[in-house]
C-alpha cells in the first residue's frame, strides 16, 4: 500500500556530500558550456574572416563533432555509472556511419 513506503531521512553528512558532488556537477557543466559557446565563437569566426572553404568546412565538422561528444558526455549525463553500454553503441553507430562517409566520398570523388 502507498502509506506503507519507508522514507528514508539524510543524516547531515550524506547532505552535505550530496551538496558538495552537486556543485561539482555544476561546476563542470557550466565550465562545458563555456568551452562549446568559446568553439562556436571560432567556427563563426572562421566564416566571417572568409578564409578559404577547404579550411572552414573542415574546422566547422571537426569542432561540431567535439560539441556533439561533450554534449553526449557532460549534459546527457554519459559519464555516470550505467552509461557505458548506451554509450558503446551510439559512439560505434558514429564511426561506422562517418566510415560509410568517408568511403563513399572517397569513391565519389575519385
């Protein structure tokens, strides 16, 4: 029955702990933030600047795919424990699809 769940009340340590791992968790979100917002400045730097195309697609994908694995790492929580198998297989998903990428490219263009 529903009036018959234990609750179970923190002592002040398991707060405090609690408190403090939070923060950390902050701090390093924030911190990714600020390294994805710092990425995106360089890409748009690089269009504005009108380098050539051969360097800024290149630099564009490079940093999107720094953004995407920060992304999947810091705010989809896939440095928790439990995480590594989902992980696994959306990371080996990525590389078999740019390997599909590659080649088919590779096989257009030459």
């Amino acid at each position: 029955m529903a009036h018959d769940v234990e609750t179970h009340k923190r002592s002040q340590a398991e707060y405090e702990y609690a408190k403090r791992k939070r923060e950390h968790e902050m701090r390093g979100q924030v911190a990714t933030f600020a390294l994805m917002i710092f990425l995106t400045l360089i890409a748009f730097t690089a269009v504005v600047a009108d380098f050539s195309a051969y360097y800024v697609v290149p630099l564009i994908l490079l940093l999107a795919a720094v953004q995407v694995v920060l992304q999947l790492y810091y705010f989809m929580h896939g440095k928790e424990k439990g995480h590594g198998t989902p992980l696994f297989f959306m990371y080996g998903g990525m590389l078999i699809a740019f390997t599909i990428l590659v080649t088919f490219v590779t096989i257009i263009w030459i």
